[in-house]
C-alpha cells in the first residue's frame, strides 16, 4: 500500500528535528505559521489546505488522526 503524499509518514521525515519536537511537545495545540509553512515545504498540507482544523478556534490544529500518530511515534507505538 502507498502512502499518500500530503500523509503524515510522508513528510514528518523531511521535518528538523527542532519541528518534531515541538509538534511532540505541543501535540493538540494551534500550529504555529512558521511550522505550517515548514510542513508544506517538506511536501504536506499547505496553510489553505482543508487537512488542516480550522473553525471557531484561531490557528491552524492537526486533525485527530495526525494528533494520534505523532503520539504514537513519540511513544513508539508505531510500525
């Protein structure tokens, strides 16, 4: 099975260690510009990108199903 693209697996790789560090750390809470726009330089969602949670909270926040796998990477629960 492929990976799509603008998938998490896809490019939390290409991300500094310092970003995935934070998006560890700060799992759930509104992503900072500077970290969308690195995640869209390393192939994921861009800021306009409807992946992104958005609504009645200001900022941008990663969907349910990337919040769980940034847990379980920072576990090592993952494959």
């Amino acid at each position: 099975m492929t990976t799509p693209p603008k998938a998490i697996e896809h490019w939390w790789p290409k991300l500094t260690a310092a970003t995935q560090d934070w998006l560890i750390n700060n799992n759930g809470d509104a992503v900072r510009p500077d970290i969308v726009a690195e995640i869209a330089a390393a192939g994921g969602p861009d800021a306009a990108d409807p992946w992104w949670v958005t609504g009645e909270m200001e900022g941008s926040y990663l969907p349910d199903e990337a919040v769980d796998w940034i847990e379980e990477t920072a576990n090592q629960e993952g494959p």
